[in-house]
C-alpha cells in the first residue's frame, strides 16, 4: 500500500485506503466501482460490487465465452430489486483512452499543437 500511496503523492490526499476489495466494498462512501482487471478475474469483481448493491462498471467484454450463461445470469438479478432497495447498474465500456490514436489526439491537445485551452 506504501508504494501507491508515494506515487499518489498529493493526488492521494484524503483518499481512503483499502487493503482489500471486500474492505472498499463495505465501505459506505463507496457508491460505483470501476472494475479494472483481466477479463478472466472481471466477472467474479462485478459479481462481489454487484452483491453489495453497488453500480459497476467495467471494460469490454463483460466476461468469457465460457462464462456467457453467468453474465445472463448476474443481468437478470440485477433487474429483480425490491422496492425498498435501490437499484443497482452495471455498465460495460470500452477504454478508448489507451487506443494509440485517442493518445495522440489527446497529446496534440495537451501540448496547444491544436484547440484552445
């Protein structure tokens, strides 16, 4: 955790720290979590927020082939919320910010080769 925390440096100040998803996830100032992992660990991260009643998001694709009737599975509980609960999301995106060419638009941007500031 030290190491993190020095190269968060400033950025990191009043965050708070956890050690463990399971110690974010029951965390009550913890509303929506982007999971950011290897698709084959992504699903069981979505099914744990999800079960918590936390909205989610992560990457593209949502799971395996393998794990399709899962992912159906974690879609339809999803949309079985009682009244006095509150609804839970889950979103799947896309990254487009690591895409080379975004980078280079992005890097054209910063450096005032083109647009205002």
């Amino acid at each position: 955790l030290a190491p993190a925390q020095r190269k968060a440096g400033s950025w990191g100040e009043g965050i708070t720290w956890h050690t463990t998803l399971a110690a974010m996830l029951d965390s009550d100032d913890v509303d929506v979590v982007d999971v950011v992992l290897p698709i084959p660990a992504q699903l069981h991260a979505v099914e744990d927020v999800l079960a918590r009643r936390k909205c989610v998001i992560s990457e593209k694709p949502a799971g395996l082939p393998s794990e399709s009737d899962a992912v159906v599975s974690i879609l339809k509980a999803i949309g079985k919320v009682e009244d006095h609960v509150a609804p839970v999301a889950w979103s799947v995106l896309e990254n487009w910010a690591c895409k080379a060419g975004v980078r280079h638009v992005l890097d054209l941007l910063d450096s005032g080769a083109v647009g205002e500031p």
